[in-house]
C-alpha cells in the first residue's frame, strides 16, 4: 500500500488531520488540489462500502455493485481489493471469492504482510462455506505465517481439522485457543467439532444445544446450529441402520431448521433449505417405516423446501426425483408429471425423468376403465429411457419400469 493512500485511510477516519496531512502530501509532490480529491475519494469509498455492509444479506447484487464502485476508485490498492474480496464472501459468491484472490491477486503475494494474512482469511472462509476443509484449512495456516491467528481463525482452522480428521491436530488449537484466554463459548463450540469429528454424536449435540442455548454471541449461536444440522443428517442415516446414538434425528433436524432459519436469519441461505427438505422427506419415511402419525406434514415441508431451492436457482437431479416422489406419494399426479417436465427440460440427457413418467403413465392408465386402458405411451418412455441410459447410469428407475412392462406384456396389454 502506498504512503499516499495509507495516509487517506487514515484520514477517512479521522477528519480533524486533513489540513496537517494535506500539507504533508502537498510538500512530498502531492498538490493541495490532487490530496484534497483523494481526501473526497477516500470519504466515497467508505460511505460506498458502508453501504454495502447494510445490503450484503438482504440485496447482495447491489452490494456488489456499490462495492464495485468502491473499488473503481482506487483499483489498484491492496486494501481496497481485500475488502472487495471480502465483499465477494459476504454476498456468499464463494467460487467468484476464491477466483478473485486466488488468480486476480495471486494470493495477495505482492500484499503487506498484514494484508496478504487478511485476504488469505477470507479465502479461508470462503473454502469453509463451501465444505472444502482441505482448502479452508490451507488458507488459513497461511493466513497465520505472519504472526499469530486471530481467535477466530483459530476457531475455523481447529474445525476444519476436525471434519478433516486430524483430531489431535484439531485439539492442539483448541488448547492454544484456551491458553490465550478464549471464549467459553467459542471453545465449547470447538470441542463440540472435536466430538464430532470422533462420532461422539450424543457430547456433541449436548455441546452444540448448549452454546445455541447460553451463547451471548449470535455468530457463534449461528455456528452451532449450522453443525447441528449435518450431525442430525448423519444420525438420520445411522437411525434407518438401527445404530444411532441420538433417537428421531431426522425430527429434530426438521424442527431446527424450521426454527433455526428464521431465527437466525439465514432464509438466503438455499443449502438449509436443501437440508430441511431432505429431513423432512427422512423424516416421513421414518415414521411411515414405524407406522407413526405426526403432527408435521412432512411430505408438505420437504416439497415446499425443495421448491424453494430450485426458485432460488439451484439445480441438482436429486431434488427433482424427491419432489415427484412427494407428489406421487400425496396423490396430486398432476403436480408429479409437472416436476418431470420440469426435470426434463433442466436434464435432456437424463434418462430418469421418462422412467419416472412411465410409472406416471401406468398408474394414470390403471385409474381408467380397463377397455380404455392404453400403455402404449409408457412403453415409448420405456424406449427413450434405455437409449439415454450410459454405463455409469444408476439403472434403478428404468430396471424398475421395465419390471412393470414386463408385466403388461405377460397380461396382454403389451
């Protein structure tokens, strides 16, 4: 960062030393003139960046968009292109973050130290967000080569060895972190993903209720909830094999998230609502396995989840399948063969939205009058599936279509 502009970054915030550093500038070569414009440049910086802070939730293309205009101002300033790499993580564009300052800026290499430590945080943060520890955990070791990490870092760096595997490495943070006075609460967060990461689901979810619960701090309550929800996620799997630690963990998971999003404000955040739809579609099919009524209508809270999530522009194959299957399994058929079309339209080279609407099309012919019964049309979808079927294809739904087809076949109405 240069002399000039360290001395306007100053300035930005201290108002009463223009005139001393006014005259500084001018008599180092700077005109009167020229430290006065980059005085007022300064002031429309952080009144733009101010800005942005206000909207990086709630509109996060104009938040872009003023820090862009920030940036314009002094392009070429290391600090201005760190907090415009910051921005880029607030807005939660993770992939265009990391882009940023891993090819733009090199890694901030040519930084300041102080600088340079700054930017590979928000890389590391942005690797964390997206679920790549190995990066994360890389970044932030380099963010700490200057000098000692902050107790934040620290904090992200131990969980990410944790969820990594590296346990002993992970509680040699933790301790650090201790040794240096952290908080009670950051470091109960911290072992809480130590437990985890050793599958001590029972310590960790008391450890994780009990900072969402005692916690002053909404940002590490925030934490919290956000590792509660993988963990219910793996225990609802342990809990359909029988082993499971922590019993009904799919309905727990449910009434987290339908708790937790609104209260921590986070309804931006598309991957939450990907897992409640998924709890809540676990959720049913425990029950129904148990033969249990509940008072949530699961099938309702997992189809509205997975609709939002592709409202908001997420497009995964999955989240079609479930949601026709929600639809099959609630009656509305009609809805069903909607989301295939939909399906089909988001993945032309996917054999399964045909399979999936051959079913459709035998259920809806079976509804009918036998002497106006036509399979005809599912035995078409039949045809088109297997010729989009490739050697790594999951051949569940087609072999399950062709069973049925088989079947009209051996009946005659084939």
């Amino acid at each position: 960062m240069t002399a000039a502009f360290l001395a306007i970054w100053f300035l930005a915030g201290h108002p009463e030393k223009r005139e001393d550093i006014s005259v500084e500038a001018s008599g180092s070569g700077m005109s009167e003139n020229a430290a006065s414009a980059r005085e007022d440049a300064a002031e429309t910086y952080e009144a733009l960046k101010a800005q942005a802070e206000q909207l990086y939730g709630s509109d996060p293309g104009k938040a872009m968009e003023l820090m862009g205009q920030a940036l314009a101002l002094f392009p070429e300033e290391d600090a201005a292109r760190t907090d415009y790499a910051y921005a880029l993580y607030r807005t939660g564009d993770y992939e265009g973050c990391i882009s940023y300052g891993e090819k733009n800026l090199a890694m901030g290499k040519d930084f300041e130290p102080e600088l340079q430590s700054r930017l590979c945080e928000i890389l590391g943060a942005a690797y964390f967000e997206k679920g790549d520890y190995a990066g994360a955990a890389s970044c932030f070791r380099l963010s700490g080569a200057g000098g000692e990490m902050r107790e934040d870092v620290m904090r992200d760096y131990a969980v990410c060895l944790a969820r990594l595997g590296s346990l002993n490495e992970a509680k040699d943070v933790l301790a650090q972190m201790r040794s240096r006075g952290a908080n009670s609460e950051v470091t109960r967060y911290v072992e809480g993903e130590v437990a985890f990461g050793s599958e001590e689901y029972g310590e960790a979810e008391k450890l994780f209720t009990e900072v969402m619960e005692e916690a002053e701090d909404t940002a590490i309550k925030q934490k919290a909830f956000r590792s509660l929800v993988p963990l219910y996620r793996d225990c609802a799997s342990l809990e359909a094999a029988g082993v499971s630690p922590v019993e009904d963990a799919a309905d727990k998971a449910v009434r987290l998230l339908l708790t937790g999003i609104g209260e921590y404000g986070l309804s931006y955040d598309t991957t939450l609502y990907e897992a409640l739809g998924k709890a809540a579609y676990d959720a049913y099919g425990a029950a129904r396995a148990k033969g249990e009524e509940r008072e949530t209508d699961y099938l309702s809270v997992a189809a509205e989840a997975f609709e939002r999530v592709l409202a908001q522009g997420m497009e995964k194959e999955y989240l079609y399948t479930n949601l026709y299957s929600i639809r099959y399994e609630q009656g509305d058929l009609a809805a069903a063969g909607e989301t295939l079309d939909r399906m089909e339209k988001a993945y032309p080279q996917s054999y399964m939205s045909h399979a999936l609407r051959g079913v459709l099309l035998i259920t809806l012919e079976n509804q009918k009058p036998e002497s106006e019964r036509d399979y005809r049309g599912a035995q078409a979808e039949y045809e088109t599936a297997g010729s989009l079927l490739t050697g790594t294809s999951d051949r569940s739904y087609y072999d399950q279509l062709g069973s049925l087809i088989e079947q009209l076949k051996e009946q005659g109405w084939l």
